[in-house]
C-alpha cells in the first residue's frame, strides 16, 4: 500500500474539520433546545442540497448524479443522528457513533482483502484508546435502548454512505445528487411527523406533549438561532464538507477512511479550547497525541 499523498491528507484534514463543526452546530442546536430534531434534520438536508446544486450551477460541470443507495444512508444517518443526540450525552452518543462506523467500514474492508495489520494496527487502536480518554469522563448510560440503537444504525448508515463514496468520480454531482434524494426523503418525514403530531401522536424527543386532562402534541416553534445553527450545518459543514469527503474517499483504503474519523472529536475539543475558551487539560493533550498520532500512523504507514 502506498503512502498517501500530502494533497489528500490535506483535504482529508479539511473534512475532519467540517465533521467537527457540524458536530458543534448539532450540539448548539439540539442539546440546548433550539430546534426540534425532524425541522434541524429537514433543514440541514434541504439547504444542502441547494448549496451543492448552486455549486454546480456556478462550475457549470453537469448535473447531479449519485445514488438512492447514497442518499438513503445520508437520510438514515442524519435522521437517526438528530433524534438519538437529544435524548443522550455528547461523549456516550460519540463513543457509540465512532464505535459503529469503525465496527461497520471494518468489517467490510475485511470482505475486500484490506484489514488493519501491523503498525497501522497499533495505530488504530492507539487512536480508538484516545477517543476513549476523551470521552469517557462525559459518558453516561443512554437514557433508552431506542435512542443506542438509533445512534448505533446512524453510525452504520454513515459507514455505508463513506463505502459508496469510495467509487465516486464526480464528487460534487454525487454529493448533491445524493442530498436532493435525502432531502425529499426528509421533507416526506417531516410531513409525517407533523400530520401525527396533528393526530394527537406523541414522539418522544421530537414533539412537544402539554395540557392538562386533554393534551395538545406539537413541533416547537424553532428559534432563530436553531434554523441558523441547521443552515451553517446544512450549507458549509455538510454540503461542501461531505462533497470534500466524497473528494478523498477513492484515495483512501477503507480502513484508514474509517480510522480518520476518530480525530472528529478531539478536533471538536480543540475548537472548544480555541472559540469557547474551554480550559485545555492534560487529558485533552495526552488524547489528542494519541489519537491523532494514531491516525497518522495509519495515513502514512506502508505495508
């Protein structure tokens, strides 16, 4: 296997950084109540997919392309993702997240002849055990199965969605091909959770149960800050990150694009140390050491 090319580690790095950011526009948006799960997920997709076709339009390099198959893994990740991260801490969503796209995209690498020996083995676990220093002070039980399991089938639609990145040779027309389906796919569940919040059906997590001897069932209104946090996820950390991501997925061997994403949330901590002022803590340093020298072992590392 050879090494992979500086080009690549630097767009590779670029779509770790978008993954980040979208992990902190989720958590502003859905941890603190802004928006309501079904609306952030609805808007993230839709104005997504405008951003990739305004991209496409201004390149003047085609049409859309990608897959069902494509868009019906982004549409369960997002969907599942935004539901499950409601009802359940940061750090036990990102372990169980992280821990089904490895499990997912490692298996199947294993079916193709490409699996994790030697050095790059070392690194991969070196890189799994710092994500777990990470969080693991953050972890708590899941609140329900139903919100594991959801978090659990996102990580391996998201699994799915990087697999069939790997055979893309138009990145931008895939990726936006492949958000136009997810989209109207949310917008039909949108309008599924809105008709039974109409019939009086209450969906934990997603709608909003008041009264007394009757009660009312409905969406939150979102705030302003919600809908904004959804388009800076859908517009910039989605739509062009994914599109980047479809970019280095053929460069990559399946096993390192699944390694890689371990860095996500150690570069989310970093960003919290830079723009929150979050305090930067030996524990954060020692997890960041190992996971992103973990990664890059696995990058660089010739077999």
């Amino acid at each position: 296997m050879k090494k992979v090319e500086v080009s690549t580690l630097i767009f590779t790095a670029l779509a770790m950084c978008a993954f980040a950011a979208n992990s902190f526009f989720c958590r502003a948006a859905l941890a603190a109540g802004q928006i309501d799960p079904a609306s952030f997920t609805a808007i993230r997709l839709i104005s997504g997919a405008f951003t990739l076709w305004l991209c496409l339009r201004i390149q003047n390099t085609g049409g859309q392309q990608g897959s069902w198959i494509g868009a019906m893994a982004l549409f369960g990740y997002a969907a599942l993702f935004s539901m499950a991260y409601v009802t359940m801490s940061t750090g036990t969503g990102a372990l169980i997240l992280f821990a089904s796209v490895q499990f997912s995209m490692i298996a199947y690498a294993a079916t193709k002849g490409d699996r994790l020996r030697g050095l790059r083995a070392v690194g991969a676990l070196v890189a799994s055990a710092g994500l777990v220093l990470l969080l693991w002070p953050h972890v708590q039980t899941p609140a329900s199965l139903f919100a594991a399991g959801s978090m659990a089938l996102a990580g391996v639609c998201w699994g799915v969605y990087s697999v069939v990145g790997k055979g893309s040779k138009s990145p931008m027309a895939d990726t936006a091909g492949n958000f136009s389906r997810a989209a109207l796919l949310m917008a039909l569940l949108w309008l599924a959770v809105y008709c039974a919040a109409q019939a009086g059906i209450h969906i934990p997590g997603v709608t909003v149960e008041r009264g007394l001897a009757l009660y009312t069932v409905f969406l939150p209104a979102p705030t302003l800050a919600g809908v904004l946090f959804a388009l800076a996820s859908g517009c910039l950390a989605s739509g062009i990150g994914y599109a980047v991501w479809y970019k280095v997925l053929p460069a990559l061997p399946t096993t390192s694009a699944a390694s890689v994403q371990l860095s996500v949330p150690v570069i989310a901590a970093l960003a919290g140390v830079v723009f929150l002022d979050e305090a930067l803590t030996l524990t954060l340093l020692l997890a960041m050491f190992m996971t992103l020298g973990g990664v890059y072992l696995v990058l660089r590392v010739t077999r």
